[in-house]
C-alpha cells in the first residue's frame, strides 16, 4: 500500500469490507472533459435536458396546430401562418427537425460552456413556451364551463 498522501484509495463497503467498484463514464462521455465545463454526471444530465427539449418541441408542435386550427389563437409570422393552416404536417415536421438539429449542434458542443448556457436557455424557453400554452388551455376551459358551451 502506498503512502503518498495524493493517491486515494477506493471507497469501501462497510458489509462486505471490499472496495466498490468504479463506476465507468457514459460510452457518449467525451475523453479530454475539463472538470470545470463537465463530468460524466454532468452530460448524463445535459442529455436529459436536451431529451425534455425535444419533448417540450413536440408539445408546442401539437398545441400550436391545436390552438391555430381551431380559431382559439393565430399565427403573427406570416411564413408560419401559412404552413400551421395550409400544411400542419409540415409545420411540425419542420419544427421538430430545425430544434432537433439545434440540439444536436448543442450536444456536439456540449464541451463548450456557452453550448451549456445555450441547452439551459433553450429549455427554459420551452419550458415557458408549455406553461403558455396550459395557462391558455386553463382559460379555454374555465371560458368553456362559464359560458355554458360544454
């Protein structure tokens, strides 16, 4: 056994008095990682940010086709306005594959610590983006029993 003070011995478990084994990084978890921009549980975190992302995109897809459709909401880009009328399925699909290729470039990135600010930001934005829409679903619903129309 060693006695230099810098090395640190594994931990151990108290039942079985050997030492635990060591947990590997994630097979996606970049190599030449700095402690200071992010470790394996660090990605494995980014990665599930980014994953709510994606669904948070679905979500606003759905509830923007949902809202426009049914008159409750319009569209202020006139680009847009023309897909979600005209052409939903493109819109979404559309949508879907330009964050989903942001998010990628994010992950790719993810090394960088502004790529890390960008993949929190575009979370938080999305996150708002869905209390929007369930605070505009709550009114429509509370409209609906007031006004008798249910």
């Amino acid at each position: 056994m060693s006695t230099d003070p810098t090395q640190q011995a594994a931990p151990v478990d108290p039942a079985t008095e050997h030492a635990a084994p060591v947990q590997s990084a994630p097979r996606d978890a970049p190599t030449d990682a700095h402690p200071w921009v992010g470790t394996p549980q660090h990605y494995h975190w980014l990665r599930g940010i980014i994953a709510c992302v994606l669904i948070l995109n679905a979500i606003d897809a759905v509830m923007t086709v949902v809202w426009i459709q049914s008159g409750l909401a319009i569209e202020a880009n006139p680009l847009v306005a023309q897909w979600v009328n005209h052409q939903p399925v493109v819109f979404a699909g559309g949508k879907l594959l330009l964050v989903s290729l942001g998010s990628w470039i994010l992950w790719r990135r993810r090394r960088e610590p502004l790529a890390v600010v960008g993949i929190f930001a575009v979370f938080l934005v999305y996150y708002w983006i869905l209390l929007v829409h369930l605070r505009a679903f709550r009114v429509a619903i509370v409209s609906d029993f007031l006004t008798g129309t249910r």
